[in-house]
C-alpha cells in the first residue's frame, strides 16, 4: 500500500521555488492534467508528498 500526502497552493512555481531555496529537490517537472498542477517530492524519509494547483479553465490561458 503506498501513500501520497499534498498540500494544496495558489501558484506551484512559486512554492516549488520556496521549498526549492530550503534544499527540497523536487522529481521530474510539473504535470499538467485537467483540473489540476501537480510538482511530486519527498520528505527526508522518502515519504512521497506533492503540491497542487487547482486549475480553472482547464488550459494554460484558465491557470490561475
């Protein structure tokens, strides 16, 4: 059984550039699927966790 934890933000880059300045590496780039953004890491146990932009609009001209 495997679990993901996320944290819910408003812009993903900028909280990926936030944890990124605190050492957090984050693994592969943004996926982009309807409705949402996610950028996939780790804590330092190897608990995988991700952010999550809510998206509206479904394309880039409706990301918020």
């Amino acid at each position: 059984m495997s679990v993901s934890l996320g944290f819910g933000v408003d812009h993903l880059e900028s909280a990926m550039a936030a944890l990124q300045g605190k050492g957090v590496q984050f693994k592969g780039g943004i996926t982009e699927d309807p409705g949402v953004r996610l950028a996939h890491f780790a804590d330092p146990d190897g608990t995988p966790l991700y952010l999550a932009q809510q998206v509206w609009g479904g394309g880039p001209e409706g990301w918020n």
